[in-house]
C-alpha cells in the first residue's frame, strides 16, 4: 500500500504539486522534496491511521481482516510522520522539518482558497490583494514567474493585425451590416475573400454552379456565417502554433456554441456571442509567449491535477482570462466584451450577460479550465436566462459524442 493508493483526492495531490514546486523554488534537495510530497499526499488522513499498529486495531475494531500486503509497520517514514505530526499537533521541530511544515502550510491553504474562491463574498474574490499572513504570501510570490507587466509586453508583440481585426469587429457586432459591408471588408484582403469563397464552394454548402464574387458567397453562406468566416479566418493565423492548435480548436467549438446559446436566450446577438466565443481564451496565446520557467512551472502543476486558471493565477498572478482581456484591449475591441471575457470564469463579478454565457459555453464544452462550481452554474444560467438542467444535458450528450469518437 503506498501514500497514493490510500490519499487519492484532489486536494491532497494539488497540495503536493504546489508543495514541490515550493520546495524547488527554495532550493530544497531531492531527498527533502520526497518527503514534503508524501506529506502532502497523507495530510488529509487521519494521523493515527499512520501510527505503528493502528492500522491493525483499528481493522480488528472494524472487524474486517486486512490484506496480506498490507503492512503492520508504519506506512510512513520517521522523517515524514514527524512532518505530519508537527504539522497537525505543533511543538519543536528541527530546522529542516519546520521549513517542510511551512511549506505544507503554505500549499495546503493556497489551495483551499482556489476551491473555496467560487463561494467567497465578492470582497474577499480580489486575488491579486493580500490574501495570506506574511509567509504564505511570501510563498506565494516565490511561485511567481512573470507579473503583469509581462502581459502586457507579450499582448502587444502578437503577430496580429489590429486594423483589420478591429474593421472586422464592427462589422460582426453591428446589427445594421449587410451583406455589402462584409463584401467590403473582405476584399480588403485577398486571404479573407479567399476563405469566403472557399467556404461557399465546399461540399457542406454545395452550390450548383462555381462562386467566383465574394458578394455571391455571402449570398450563399448566409450574413451570419459569412462573418464568422471573416473572424476566424483572421484568428486562424494568430493560433498558428502547433502547440497552440488544440486551443484553436476549442474556440471553433466555442464560438458555435455561444451562438447556439445566443439564439436561445436572446441575451446577446448571435453574432457578439460567436465572436467572443472565438477570442475569449486568446490570452492563452500571449501566455504562451512569457518566460520558459513559467510555462514548464505551469505545465507541471496543470498536469498535477491543478486547474488552468488555478495554475496560471499561482505562476503569473493572472489568468488567462485576464490575459485575454489584456490581448483584446491591445487590439481595441469593443469594452463590453472586453469585461464579459475578463470575467468568463468567474460571472458572477461582473453584470455582464455575455460573461455568463460564456461561462456556460466553457461548461458545455467541458474545458474544465477550472474548479467545478454549481453556484457559478445557476448564477451564470440565470444571467443568461437559460435551464441549468439544459446547459447540464448538452455537456452529457457533449460527453458522450467525445466518448464514442475516441473509439474510432
């Protein structure tokens, strides 16, 4: 039996994915950081459990007989149950067992506040304000690779073309555009009429004969759908990493679904929603751009089980719906959704009815980005004016397609 077969939840292995991070932060050896990760893992476990024969009374108390290999010894070693005895019970320690506690400290109540921060009073939801004592805040800033400043740089060296990405903004948000507008602002640009056309002659829209005028293709596609070509012909180019092609993907996937939930609800016009559904994680792309440290640090704590946004908000004191915010106020699009996509994982800070619809895009679409919340969830679906229980169904049915494809 070891420390992972007996603590298996989340917590405990986010704790020990923070704690380790720390402990490299701080220049800790191999042997210590061992031993402050078992900790972690074991820290939500009754210490008695741990303790030499225990076990085994409290299996006899039970009534139940343990397995062969189970051990009768201690499950952890001298160096690790005085870490989890101090821990939990105080008293003096040496020096290197009281940085491990500290440590421990500092992980297990950084992650408590990322699952409680959904549940917060709107005062207490301000992350970037002193939220620790001073070592827990002192540890925090250790785990900080890159500030804000950073950002900012990383959003305003994107290989983009603001011009036409703003040209296209007013095109796609403005109610009164026609057809002849979008005509306009394509053949602007030989790539954009390109992929009009391209779109109008394909197989899903089977026209009779060759489109060969972009005024034809918008005809043909559909005003609606001819803007959202426009778009994402020009942030097609911006997600051109390979790396970064998964993240494309969910923002096709994104912006048909905030249109869907646009139509529904009536909260938004189809067009706004499927835009911002397409940029809303485009931070992702100038976060992509900070230092190598904060990329692997973030890497590793993500894989360790830590939610996007917990893992970006940990490393570089901002997520990357902040950062998408920052991108989108580089190329000067429009301040409300510049706020709906600042806040489209955490609605309720903002009165914004896209950020809410974005939210529940994110939960349709299981990008499970970060920490599951049910409040988030009614909050947000009442904003939007929609069922809970639909936007639930169709993250099942979302569920269950990914599922059957992943068997072809």
């Amino acid at each position: 039996m070891t420390g992972t077969e007996v603590s298996t939840s989340g917590h405990a292995f986010r704790v020990a994915a923070i704690a380790t991070e720390l402990a490299i932060t701080l220049g800790l050896d191999q042997e210590a950081r061992r031993r402050i990760y078992e900790a972690a893992l074991w820290h939500e476990l009754p210490f008695e459990v741990l303790s030499p024969g225990k076990l085994d009374r409290l299996a006899a108390d039970l009534g139940v007989e343990l397995a062969a290999d189970v051990p009768s010894q201690p499950l952890l070693d001298p160096p690790v149950a005085e870490i989890l005895h101090a821990f939990r019970n105080g008293g003096a320690v040496s020096s290197d067992i009281a940085a491990a506690i500290q440590v421990l400290q500092i992980a297990d109540r950084l992650d408590e506040k990322l699952e409680r921060e959904p549940y917060s009073p709107e005062a207490d939801q301000d992350t970037a304000h002193a939220l620790f004592c001073a070592p827990l805040d002192a540890g925090l800033q250790l785990l900080r690779c890159c500030s804000r400043d950073d950002l900012l740089t990383a959003a305003e060296c994107l290989p983009v073309f603001p011009a036409a990405v703003v040209d296209a903004v007013h095109v796609l948000l403005s109610e009164e555009s026609g057809p002849h507008d979008v005509e306009k602002l394509a053949t602007r640009d030989p790539v954009l009429a390109g992929s009009l056309l391209s779109a109008a002659n394909s197989p899903m829209f089977a026209a009779r004969q060759e489109i060969k005028s972009v005024f034809r293709a918008v005809m043909h596609l559909g005003l609606g759908f001819s803007k959202r070509v426009l778009v994402g012909t020009i942030m097609r180019g911006i997600f051109g990493a390979a790396s970064l092609r998964p993240h494309w993907n969910h923002a096709l996937e994104a912006a048909d679904a905030a249109a869907h939930l646009a139509g529904t609800s009536g909260v938004v016009s189809t067009a706004e929603a499927s835009l911002a559904g397409l940029v809303h994680d485009v931070g992702l792309i100038a976060i992509a751009h900070l230092n190598a440290d904060a990329a692997s640090r973030r890497a590793r704590l993500i894989h360790a089980g830590l939610p996007r946004t917990a893992a970006e908000w940990i490393v570089c004191g901002f997520d990357h719906a902040e950062a998408s915010a920052a991108v989108l106020e580089a190329w000067r699009f429009p301040q409300s959704m510049i706020e709906a996509v600042r806040h489209h994982h955490a609605p309720e800070r903002c009165a914004n009815p896209l950020a809410a619809l974005l939210y529940l895009v994110e939960f349709w679409t299981c990008a499970e980005e970060d920490h599951p919340s049910h409040v988030r969830l009614a909050v947000a679906a009442r904003r939007a004016g929609l069922n809970p229980q639909e936007i639930a169904t169709l993250r099942v049915e979302n569920q269950l397609t990914r599922a059957l494809a992943s068997f072809n």
